[in-house]
C-alpha cells in the first residue's frame, strides 16, 4: 500500500492518497483546489473509494463538496463533528477575514467508535484523538507503518487548542495514551508540514518533553 502527500488550499493543509496495487484509494481531507486534486487523480488512474476526514475544520474539508460529486464516494466523519461540516461558525471558516465561508453538505457515514475499520479493501484503526477539536481522529495503518494524525501532532509541534472545542490537556492526553503508544519507527503523516516518526518526536518534541 502507497500513500502520496498533497498540499492543497491557502494554508497548504495536507491532503493523503492511500492506494492499493489496484488503484483503488482513500483521500484523507480534500482541503482545499477540488479540481487540481481530482486532475492528480485522474491522471494517475486511481478509482476513489471514500473520503475520511480526520476532523472538520474548514482548511481539510474546503473540497469535499466537489471531489464526493466526483467520483459518487462516501464520507465519513467523527460523530462529534457531524454537525460542523454545514456550519461555517463551528468549521472555523467564520471566523478568518481571508477565509470564504465553507458549507458542506452532510456526511454519508459516521464514525462512532474507535476500533478497526474497513472499507471495501482497506483495513486500518480509528483512534479518537480529541484536544484539537472534539471529534478528531488518527488512523493507523499497522501493516504499512503509518499514521495519519490530522492536527493532533505535528513535526516539533502539537495542534492548536485556542479554536472552539479546543482542549491542550486533552491533546496531550491523546497524543500520549494514543500515538506515542505506536512503534517508534512509525511515519506520521501530520495535516500540516513534513512527515515525521513517532520516535523523532518522543526524542524531539518540545511539547512532549513531559512523556
């Protein structure tokens, strides 16, 4: 299994391709430029099965509108952010100057509880991560040694707790029981910025010096 790291949209929000040897794949937050991504796509022959969003905030989910009526894919989100995707004071998009305010329609799947997930030939493992936003998630995909934390933790950096439903604490919480639990050797692939190891922020993290 393959993935392929994307910057799309004004904040440059990393969007993941996760692909099978068939060209199946999953998109992990369409932030952002619909069209660009979908050109990437289709000119590389991958057959989208579903978009899973790691959580709402406006900056990942800006092309799930377009990309969704694409490529006739569900989405699904975290039960605690359902109601965020419609609503741009809750998304976030309200609240910057710069940012057009984002709606998008609602989402086909919930994801209820952490634990194991399939979808068609993709396995991997849900983990709530809330303390960014309420309903974020992390998913592992153990085989294949990676996990895609959305803003949970980033290189040298956690994520911002200041935005509604934000909780520093929390955060911390969940990086340390949930992530810093996986294999050091373990790539994170972080919504924004390069990718990292689990073992390179236990060692190197400021903000994980207390683990």
């Amino acid at each position: 299994m393959k993935w392929q790291q994307i910057p799309l949209g004004a904040l440059q929000t990393n969007c993941y391709i996760v692909e099978n040897p068939d060209r199946s794949c999953l998109i992990f937050d369409p932030g952002g430029e619909g069209n660009k991504l979908i050109h990437l796509l289709n000119q590389r022959k991958l057959k989208p099965s579903a978009i899973v969003l790691t959580h709402a905030h406006f900056d990942h989910i800006g092309a799930v509108n377009v990309v969704r009526d694409t490529y006739k894919i569900p989405v699904y989100i975290h039960k605690q952010e359902e109601k965020w995707l419609g609503d741009p004071a809750l998304n976030g998009s309200q609240l910057f100057m710069h940012v057009e305010s984002i709606r998008v329609n609602p989402a086909d799947l919930i994801i209820n509880n952490e634990g194991a997930m399939k979808i068609e030939d993709f396995e991997f493992e849900v983990f709530h991560t809330p303390g960014h936003s309420p309903g974020s998630v992390s998913c592992y995909f153990e085989e294949d040694g990676f996990v895609i934390s959305g803003d949970a933790l980033f290189q040298g950096s956690i994520g911002r707790t200041d935005l509604p439903g934000g909780n520093q604490s929390q955060l911390l919480k969940s990086i340390h029981d949930k992530l810093l639990s996986l294999p050091e050797e373990t790539y994170v692939l972080s919504g924004h910025g390069p990718v990292t190891t689990i073992g390179e922020e236990m060692d190197s993290n400021p903000f994980l010096n207390g683990f």
